[in-house]
C-alpha cells in the first residue's frame, strides 16, 4: 500500500512529482469556473432568491415525483437490485467542473472501483447551474470507462435551473413539469419569479451525443426520482434530495420515514452533511422534525450518514445513548474546488473529540495549499508561503493537538507564520472559538474560495468505495492528488469497519 498524507508528505503529493496521465482524458473547450466572476454568480442566484423570497422547490419537486409516477417508477421509489450478500458500491460526491481536479480523480477511481457494483453521485453533479449542456464534459466523458451503472442525488447547484437537466439524465428524460400560473404582483413569490433563473430554451441538444459515451447496456440505470432508496445486498441505501436550502419537503420526510423502517441495515446519501466543520446539521424536515431524528432512530437501523456539499473529506463516529456508533462522513471531494480544512476548530461535538475525528486533507496540508494559492493570487509569496512542515507546526500549536504527520525537521513558529494562519483563517481551540467566531472566518471561508485559481498538484480530492457483506461495511477514503503515484496506487486516507450486527 502507498503512504498517505498520514504518513508522508510525499504520500500527500508534495515535491517533485511526476504528474498523472489525467489530461489525456480532458476535453478541450471547457470554461473554467471562477466563482469571483459576476456573470457566473448572477446565474446561480436562485439559492439567494429562494433564501429571500420563499423557497418553490418542495413544489416543483412534488410535480416531477408525480410524473416519474405517472410514467411508471415504483411509488415507494426503491430500486430492487439482484447484487449478492458480498458486494461493492462507490460514493463520490460535488464532481462536476470539468477542470483538472474533476478528471485528476478519475484514473484512480476506475483502478479502485474495478468490481464494484455501481457508484452514487452525493451531491453536485454539474457546476454552476446543472445545465444539460454541460453533462457531456462534466458527467458522460469523465465516468465513461466505469462500467457499471450510476446513480446520483441532486446538489444546490443541480437546482439552479429547477433541476430539469438532472431529471432527463439519471430519471428517464422526464418532459418538464407544466408550468404554474404567473403570481401577481406585488407579491413575494411574483418577485421571485421575475428574478429566477431558468434554462435556455436550446439547453439540452448536446445531450443524445453526450449519453453515447455511457451507452453500454451495463452502464444504464433510470432511478425513481431526485429521491430514492436502493435495496442491495443486505443493506438499503437512501438518497435524499435536500434542495436549494438544506430542508426536506414534508412529502419526502414522509416517505424517508416509511423506507426507513424495517430490520435491514440502512446508509443514508444526502446532499447536506449532519455532522460538518465541528457542528451538528441535523437537516429539517418541513412539517416538524429532523433527518437526524430518523437516522438515530433505533428501529430504523441506519449504520452511516454520508453526506456532499462541503468539498473534503470528514468522519464523525458518534456514539449514541443506546451504545451504538452512527459514522457521519462528508464525502464531497470529488472534482470541485477544495474547501479548507485548516478552519475546522478543534473537534469537540456529540462527545466526538480530536482523537475520534478524520479529515482529508490534513489541515497543515490544507494551510500550505491556501497559503501558497494566496501567495500567488496577491502576488506576496515570500510573505503568505508556509511550507507543509511551517503549516502543520502552527496548525498543532493552535489546536492543542499533536502534529498528524510525522515530523520533519524541528520548525520554530514565528510570528509571520502565526499571522498568516490567523489570515487564513486556521481553526482554533474550544476555549479560543467564540473570540474566533468573527466574520473574518464566515467572509474567509464563504468568500475566499480557490475557485478563480489555475491549479496545479496536489489537489486533495478523494472518493469512497464501501465493500459490503452480511457482517460489516469497510469504508475507506481514497486520495487523488494529480500526480502519477497517487494515481497509479491511490493512499488509503482513513478506514473504518462498520458493523451490521
């Protein structure tokens, strides 16, 4: 087995490398995504308008389920599969920029999914609107050469065009739902819909080119709706269709809690993650209730909550009052940019603690990477440049904790260092947390993403594959960085086996 970033700082993707063979797979053509461009930020502005406005996405959703139905998909909309007792399935989640990081992923992806039963998508699938004309780039040509079918669960960004282009690819190319009749003014929701954003009329004709790319017969699945359960092997997997804003309409908190009874062994795939960042999400349901409350739920039997959006990778395995252990994972590190991990202050939720807690990338990593992106973006690299070794010693004095990695050469932590991990917005100790709870952490993390940058190794991007048998689930993270080494023997980032009985 190769050394991972836990073990190396060459097993992160650090020095010389030679870089992997993933640009052979690159298209050419495909625009670059810079979420600092105006242009791009107007077209994805229905989550803010949804946020200001009313959120119309519980409606419009209710009328795709109902004509997924009315054109034959099962009404409890669970997929009844054929796999065996022992089999294998892959998680990868916020893929879609079609830029280097997307497909630096996807030469380690085929080598470890080889045998695996089918793949889901937790999240995202197409940046920055889900328009069916970028499918092609950003879904068909990267997961090609994976044989086996996929099936996927919509992000934010999925919905910036009322999920259409979502529907016509994974549900069967369901026509779009009729059209409600125009509010009158001056009202909220006339307002909304003055401002939304809507496809092109044209979006779409790339489409039968795009799906001859995933043509194979094996590659097919039609799944039931933007929310599904998959009933394989011994375990029932559930994806959940979260939205614009994180909420589930009250019509899919109803179904989630009928599919979620019974004794067979459950995994929940949603696109909002319950534990993230050192906080609890427990995701509302309209009506009353949370997500949580039925995955902590005894009689509902869920093992694993895995959930996309946040692009890293993150593990919280919270023991319940019950004597059972629920492991929470974040799993969107498949394509997008990279959101930090050197903000997350030290772990300390649901009696999750330092010890207990995983992340990819390690947060030294993630401070040398953003330091050296901003080093580059302001033109300061003498100043904002920390090596990895300088970014895991002022990330160990900071937290409290002791350095992740190995150490190398003893670093001394100078005030330059410390100054650039405060700007940088490098995460903090419990007692610490509330003074560093100022904007500057919301406006670095939410603002000052990597996004407009031209990247280059490592990336820090990962995948899941979980091998499943009557007994245990083993779920391991795997790296992808961009360089050949990881590409060729992907590091196993973090492990756990999860017990079924």
């Amino acid at each position: 087995m190769s050394d991972s970033s836990r073990d190396t700082a060459a097993g992160a993707g650090w020095g010389d490398a030679d870089r992997g063979t993933y640009r052979q797979l690159m298209p050419g053509g495909v625009e670059k995504i810079s979420w600092l461009n105006p242009r791009l930020l107007w077209a994805a502005r229905n989550g803010v308008l949804a946020s200001w406005f009313g959120d119309p996405t519980g409606r419009t959703r209710a009328r795709l389920v109902a004509q997924r139905a009315s054109a034959g998909a099962p009404a409890d909309k669970i997929v009844r599969r054929t796999d065996p007792d022992d089999f294998s399935f892959m998680v990868i989640g916020d893929t879609g920029e079609g830029d280097d990081p997307q497909y630096a992923v996807v030469p380690g992806f085929l080598r470890v999914s080889q045998g695996t039963s089918f793949a889901v998508l937790a999240s995202d699938v197409i940046y920055p609107v889900g328009s069916a004309d970028d499918y092609e780039a950003k879904f068909f040509r990267p997961y090609r050469d994976y044989m086996a079918p996929i099936y996927a669960i919509p992000g934010n960004h999925d919905w910036y065009e009322d999920l259409g282009a979502f529907m016509r690819v994974f549900c069967g190319d369901a026509p779009p739902p009729p059209a409600e009749p125009a509010p009158r003014p001056p009202t909220r929701a006339w307002l909304r819909s003055l401002l939304w954003h809507r496809p092109r009329p044209d979006d779409g004709r790339l489409l039968g080119r795009a799906r001859a790319l995933r043509g194979a017969a094996g590659q097919q699945a039609v799944q039931p709706g933007p929310y599904w359960a998959i009933d394989a092997g011994p375990v029932r997997i559930i994806g959940i269709d979260t939205g614009l804003l994180g909420v589930l309409d009250a019509e899919q908190g109803a179904w989630l809690r009928e599919v979620s009874q019974g004794p067979r062994p459950k995994i929940l795939i949603t696109g909002s993650p319950l534990y993230v960042d050192g906080e609890h999400h427990p995701c509302p349901i309209e009506g009353g209730g949370t997500v949580d409350d039925i995955v902590r739920a005894p009689a509902h039997r869920f093992v694993a909550a895995i959930g996309g959006d946040i692009h890293n990778y993150q593990r919280y395995p919270v023991r319940l009052a019950d004597g059972r252990t629920l492991q929470y994972v974040v799993a969107g590190g498949g394509g997008a940019f990279m959101h930090a991990t050197h903000t997350i202050p030290r772990v300390s939720v649901a009696g999750v603690t330092e010890g207990d807690f995983r992340c990819y990338p390690l947060r030294g990593d993630s401070l040398a990477f953003y330091s050296r992106l901003y080093g580059r973006r302001l033109r300061l690299r003498r100043f904002f440049s920390l090596t990895e070794e300088e970014a895991q010693a002022v990330v160990a004095e900071r937290l409290g904790i002791a350095p992740t990695r190995t150490p190398g050469p003893q670093v001394r932590v100078t005030r330059r260092i410390r100054l650039v991990a405060s700007l940088l917005g490098a995460g903090s100790r419990p007692e610490r947390r509330a003074r560093f709870r100022l904007p500057v952490r919301k406006i670095y993390t939410q603002l000052f993403s990597p996004g407009s940058a031209t990247y280059s190794p490592p990336f820090f991007k990962c995948f899941l594959r979980l091998d499943v048998s009557p007994e245990s689930v083993r779920l391991r993270c795997h790296a992808a960085t961009g360089n050949l080494a990881q590409e060729l023997n992907p590091p196993v980032e973090d492990e756990v086996v999860i017990p079924l009985v």
